[in-house]
C-alpha cells in the first residue's frame, strides 16, 4: 500500500528528452496522417456515391472490412505482412539513412515504422470520415437533391454546389471527433516501434519505473493536444445561415 | 497443404482457444470472454450513471460529464495503463493482467453506454413523462417503470455497437501480454516468422466475422419498425 510520487525522475535527464521527441513524433504522425486520411476519405466518398454500381460496390467493400477488424490487427499486418510484400529495391531504399527526411531530435519520416503507422492510421480514419460524411448528405431532405437535379445539375455539381456544403455542416462535429480519434489512436503505433508518447512513457517504465508518473505526464500530453486540436478544427467550422457555428448545433460529441 | 495455409491449420487450435486443454483459455476464445465480461459490467455501470445523472443536477452532473470526457478524451491504452498500474499500487498485490484488462474496457466503455442511454431518455416524447407523473407515479417510479423499459428497448441496436466496438478494443490487452486473439496471432508470427500475410489476415477475417455479424444484425434491428407494445 501507498507510493510516493516523484516527477523529478520523469522530468529531466534522458527521460525528459524521449518525451519531448515522442511528443513531436505523435504531432507530426498525426499531421501526416491526418492529410492522408482526408485524401484518402475523399476519394472512398467519391467511389461511395458515385453513379457507378462495381464502384459503390468496392468502397462499401472496403467500408465494411476496415469497419469491422480492430485496428491494432490491420496495424500490424501493413507493418508485418504488406511491408514485406513491397519489392526489395523500395524496402531496401526506404531502410536506408535518410539524413534529409530525419527531423530534429532523431525522428526519420521515411522509416518502416513512420510509413505503416501514417499509412494504418491514415486509411483506418479515411473510411471513417468518409462514412460521417456520407451520413450527413443522408440526412439531408429528399427535395435538396430533386432540387438540384431540377434545376439542370448534374449527379456530381448537384453534390459539389448543393449537397456537399450542407453535408459537410450537418456533421462537421463528427468528423473532427474522427480526427481526435486518430491522434489518440496513434498510440497504438508503440506496438510497432514508433518512437511516439505512449512508446516513450514505456522506456521510461522500464528504465527507471517511474511509470505513474510517466503515464500522468503522458496522459496530460494527449489531454493538451486533444484540446488544441479540437480548439483549432473548431475555429474552422462551416458557418450556418442561421449564424451559428456549425458545431455548436450539434451535441457535444 | 501449401505451407502458408498449413501455419494457419497447424496453429489453429491455440488462435481459436488458446491453452484450453491446461485450463488457460486464450486466441479468439479469450478475447470473447473478456469482451463479454467488460460488456456485462459496463452495460450496468454505464446505465445506472446514466441514470444518476437523470436524477441529479448541478455538480454532480456535471462531475459525470467531466469524468466521461475526460475517459473518452485520452487513448484507451492509457486506461488500460492506469488499471493496471494503479490499481495494485493503491490496494496492494497485483492483479492478473486480464482483470485488469476487463476492468479497464468496463470503465471506459461505460462512459460511452452513459451517454447512449442518457440520449436514449431524452429521445422519448417529454408526454410519456408528464402521463406517468400525470397518473401519480413518482419520479422514480416513471424512470423505472414507464420511461427506461421503453428507451432500452429503443437502444439494443446502439448497445448491440458498442459491443462490436468492445470486441475490437479487446486487441488492446495485447499491451499488457494478455493472450487474446491479436497477442496470440502475433506471438505465432515471431515464433514461424515466414507468413504473416496468412497469419494476420486470418486474424482480421476471425474479428471481421463477429463483428461484422454484429453489425448485420443491428441493421436488421434498425429495419423492423420499432415494436409499439405500449401504445
């Protein structure tokens, strides 16, 4: 029973160090997979809603498997298995030193471990996303769409000017939930070996067991970036016509 | 046999249960197990918040609310981490990694079934309230007995969700070396080390079945119109 607390082992010396690096590395994991995430959800709205039926067919396809494995096991396959699958002369290149592509404080960016957790992480999210988009021009009454075509639009401009805009307010909430979710979610890239917080809260463990403290310090990181994120997708909510921010007419999420 | 489909075959026993046979069940049967245990305790745990919440106002709303988020708002690791640190260090003597494991899914998925419920309440027609009070049943007696009967019923398809999600999340119990499905999947890739496409697409396929099972049925509950027995 009991235990003292000591942050001094946690907050300076070595230690201190991995978790200003983990720290930057889950920024910049996110960052990058984030913009991946959105091409990627992009592109499954577009096959999703297209008027083409093998198209649809696909991207529910690959909808509904993304959907329903967890993402530690799709993690581990493109690190274990889909690495090795690529043709040597890539993997022997992306092994390689990159000096060029590695940022202050020792973090490669063309490393197995960056490229799967990004690619995980960015596909994993994509299908997400893509799924609240589509669930916003869902919800959207019948007439928007008859409208539209009424007045001569097309199956795409009748989405690019008249359905998409109201879709994306309707769940702008939702999708920066999913965003949230895939910084937190970046944690799970310790399980491969990308130096981020949660890998280095665990170095920390093992090297001086200080791991309540580790894992306080850790857990106040992930709060204080899931705050700013938030607070910065927030700022860039769609404005609704009747003034109000997008988000706020939604529940807190 | 080609040698990929062979590792899955001559590994199948200890993905499907584990060391059964020396009474530790582990593979897919564990992380059923685990899934179904956490399910239980946070099904009651997340209602009976839900309900608290309900009849409180004030502070310690707002305290469930902050405490919900705040679960929701750090990585699930992070939970499993604390439950299974702080836990021992707080009561003495440790406890097995899947206890805690279970523990932890519990706590934070409670959190997610609070808030379900708490919507599910709020998404009946206020006039079910005032009928019930109308008729001289008390506030207590409105939620159990008119009120929450109705909005369980309502709720199975997002209960049925949260679930899936649930068995997912049980490949997190890998972080603390509990022999679920994806620990065991893993351990079989390092020890064979020359087929993980097989190994780990076999794994997906085993979660893919059950929850994408799940998430048939609960478009199939979502389809029958709601049953209307109490009007």
């Amino acid at each position: 029973m009991g235990f003292s607390v000591d942050f001094a082992g946690v907050l300076s010396g070595p230690p201190l160090h991995w978790l200003v690096t983990g720290f930057f590395t889950t920024i910049v994991v996110t960052i990058a997979a984030s913009v991946l995430a959105s091409l990627l959800a992009l592109l499954l709205l577009g096959l999703r809603i297209s008027d083409n039926r093998p198209a649809r067919t696909i991207a529910a396809g690959i909808i509904e498997l993304f959907r329903n494995t967890p993402f530690l096991v799709q993690m581990m396959f493109w690190y274990f298995a889909a690495f090795g699958l690529l043709p040597s002369g890539i993997r022997d290149w992306i092994n390689a030193d990159h000096s060029w592509a590695t940022l202050p404080g020792n973090i490669p960016l063309v490393s197995p471990e960056f490229i799967a957790s990004t690619w995980g992480l960015g596909m994993f999210s994509a299908v997400f996303i893509a799924e609240e988009i589509r669930a916003g021009l869902l919800a959207l009454p019948k007439g928007q769409s008859e409208a539209a075509l009424s007045q001569g639009f097309g199956h795409w401009a009748s989405l690019r000017h008249v359905l998409l805009p109201q879709a994306l307010t309707n769940s702008f909430q939702a999708v920066v939930g999913q965003y949230l979710n895939l910084m937190k979610l970046s944690s799970l890239a310790t399980a491969i070996g990308l130096a981020e917080i949660t890998y280095q809260v665990r170095q920390i463990e093992s090297y001086n067991s200080h791991a309540i403290e580790a894992f306080a310090v850790g857990t106040g990181l992930y709060l204080l970036l899931g705050l700013a994120m938030g607070r910065l997708m927030l700022a860039f909510a769609p404005k609704r016509r009747d003034g109000r921010r997008g988000a706020e007419a939604g529940h807190a999420a | 046999m080609p040698p990929e489909l062979d590792v899955i075959w001559r590994n199948l026993d200890y993905l499907l249960w584990g060391r059964m046979a020396q009474g530790e069940p582990g593979g897919l049967l564990l992380s059923v197990l685990i899934a179904l245990a956490s399910g239980v305790l946070a099904l009651v745990g997340g209602i009976a918040l839900a309900v608290l919440a309900w009849f409180s106002s004030g502070l310690l709303r707002r305290v469930l609310f902050v405490w919900a988020d705040l679960i929701r708002g750090i990585p699930l690791i992070f939970v499993i981490f604390w439950v299974y640190f702080l836990v021992p260090a707080l009561f003495g003597g440790a406890i097995p990694g899947t206890v805690s494991v279970i523990l932890a899914l519990a706590w934070f998925s409670a959190a997610a079934v609070m808030y379900s419920t708490l919507s599910g309440l709020e998404a009946l027609s206020g006039g079910q309230r005032e009928a019930a009070l109308s008729t001289g049943l008390s506030e207590m007696q409105t939620l159990f007995v008119v009120l929450l009967p109705q909005a369980l019923v309502n709720l199975v398809p997002s209960y049925v969700s949260l679930f899936a999600s649930l068995i997912k999340d049980t490949s997190l119990a890998f972080i603390v070396n509990v022999p679920e499905l994806t620990m065991v999947a893993s351990q079989v890739n390092n020890r064979t080390q020359l087929y993980p496409t097989t190994i780990f697409l076999f794994t997906a396929a085993l979660y893919f079945v059950l929850c994408g099972g799940l998430s048939l049925l609960v478009r199939k509950i979502m389809r029958r119109p709601v049953a209307a027995s109490w009007d």
